[in-house]
C-alpha cells in the first residue's frame, strides 16, 4: 500500500436530523458513575443487566454517586475568532462540564473529596428515569473520557441553606459527548441506576479469648459509628491466624445485642502469640466485599492479639 505524506482525510458524517414519534426523555441528570477507564462492553454480544452491573460495583469497576439534587451544566461557550467585517468562526468548543451537587453530610463529602483525580475514571452519567448514558465507538460502549473529578470543601449550613458539597467533572472530548452519546433505557436494561449501592466502608474492631477459642469483632459503619452492621453470615468473613486462612465453625457465628459485637469459633487453635484478621468477603466470588442483601461492604480489622 502507498504511504501517502502531506494527505488528511477532511470528510465528515453529518447526520440527518429527521426524528422518529417516540423519542428518548430521560428527564434531568440526578448523578454518575465512575468507571474503571479499561471498562467496555460490546453492545451486540456483552450483557448489562443488575446482575452485571452489580458484580462490577463489587469489584470497584463501578463507583455509583448518585442522589445529586442539583447538576448544573457549566460548560463554557465556544471560543471564537472575529475578524474584518464581523465574519466569526469557532477556534474551539467549549468541553462539557457539570456541576454536582449532594446533600449527603460530612462524611460522604469526604469520601468523594478521596476521589479527586484527572484521568483515573471515566463516567457514565444517571437520569432521573434510571437510564445510563456513556459514549459509543461502533459497538463498543464505555464512559465518557473524564479529566478533572474534583470534589470542594463541604459547606455546613448556615441555618438557611444546608449543609452541602459540589463535585465538578470536565469531560475530555466534545464530539464524543455531542456526537457519540448512547443511551441505555431503564426500559432495556431492566434496572433503575439511580437504586443502585456503593460499596459502603465498614470499620472493625476485634478481640479474640484464648480459653474460649472465640473471636469477637465489631463492625460498625465508618459514617456512623453508633450503627452496627447486621445480617452476616459465616459465608461474608474470612479469619486468618498468623496469615494462614482459618475455617470459621460451622453454626458458631452469633451477634451479641449488648456488647454489639459478633463472636465465632476458630477450627484452628491460637495462642496469645498468634495473630488474627477478621475481614468482610465473599467466599463465593473470592473478593474482600461481603454482599449482605443488594448491597456491598468493605471492612478488616487490624491485627488482633489473643488474650489469655
């Protein structure tokens, strides 16, 4: 094939602008989802189902932020060039930008504050009717190339307004959010995205009794550390002693009500030498998020040290 130099292809798609009677109304933006920038999927052969989408929450792929009650589109107006006669022409468009912002307290500011970044995700955006909206390169579907993620200082009340902090993204690309957008409806995909869960963080605290050959642990929600997390099961922990995985006896698992604490029976024997981690995990898909009903937790203790 000849190497053709000095040569550019300069032609372009121009779509028709003929419209069907049925159209697409999502209704208003109410948040996101980061996504792992490596996420794709084909639209003639991939699944996006609950079932999926779930299992890439579980697995960080998918970071929901959703419950926005306010997004403002920021994004500037194109840049022009005026010359003799008032002719004008576009030196460039301005890259899509909008403006979150969530009523969720200090403690969820501070969790999307973690996230600030450029380029680390790319986004797919959430509709007040539960569609999903990202970009389509054939049929390849993704999110958004995403730069700036950054989330402000939460703003406390005030006693007239309430307490609340914006999270802005800049998108990367302005034909592939004009030209290439896809929408996928709730009506296909069979879930509302806006009922989806993050994974929630869990901090754990524990204790083991040497006599008994029981460990104890507290789990208790990082945003509020009065709540204890209920509901688990043997098939949501993993224990190791001294790094070696330990299988928990069966039926031994118990909450205590007053001292908020879970208790269980190590199969292996340990000293007031040995050192113990309790984790949230999910024995059956082996990753350290336990699934408790639909929604995901993450949580470990720090090294426990028997007591005799």
């Amino acid at each position: 094939m000849a190497v053709l130099i000095n040569s550019k292809d300069c032609s372009t798609t121009v779509k028709n602008l003929g419209v069907p009677d049925c159209l697409l109304n999502n209704g208003r933006i109410t948040g996101m989802i980061a996504v792992s920038p490596s996420w794709s999927i084909n639209i003639t052969s991939g699944t996006f189902d609950l079932t999926e989408v779930n299992d890439l929450i579980q697995d960080g792929t998918f970071i929901p932020i959703l419950g926005a009650v306010e997004v403002v589109n920021g994004t500037p107006e194109a840049t022009t060039e005026e010359y003799q006669g008032g002719i004008m022409s576009v030196v460039r468009n301005g890259l899509p930008m909008f403006t979150f912002k969530f009523l969720k307290g200090w403690a969820y500011a501070r969790a999307l504050y973690s996230m600030n970044s450029f380029q680390a995700y790319k986004v797919l955006l959430v509709f007040e009717d539960g569609s999903i909206a990202g970009a389509l390169d054939g049929t390849t579907f993704s999110g958004y190339s995403l730069g700036m993620l950054n989330t402000g200082t939460f703003m406390h009340t005030d006693g007239s307004v309430s307490g609340y902090v914006n999270t802005v993204i800049q998108l990367t690309s302005t034909d592939e959010y004009n030209l290439n957008t896809a929408v996928i409806d709730k009506s296909v995909s069979g879930f509302n995205a806006n009922n989806l869960f993050p994974i929630t963080d869990i901090a754990m605290t524990g204790r083991a009794d040497v006599s008994e050959g029981k460990v104890y642990f507290k789990p208790t929600f990082e945003m509020n550390q009065s709540s204890t997390l209920l509901g688990l099961a043997i098939a949501n922990l993993r224990c190791t002693i001294d790094g070696t995985l330990d299988t928990i006896v069966a039926l031994s698992l118990v909450y205590n009500s007053t001292t908020k604490e879970w208790g269980f029976q190590t199969t292996t024997s340990f000293t007031t030498s040995s050192s113990i981690v309790v984790q949230l995990y999910d024995s059956v898909n082996s990753i350290a998020v336990a699934k408790i009903g639909t929604k995901y937790y993450k949580g470990a203790t720090s090294a426990i040290t028997p007591v005799a």
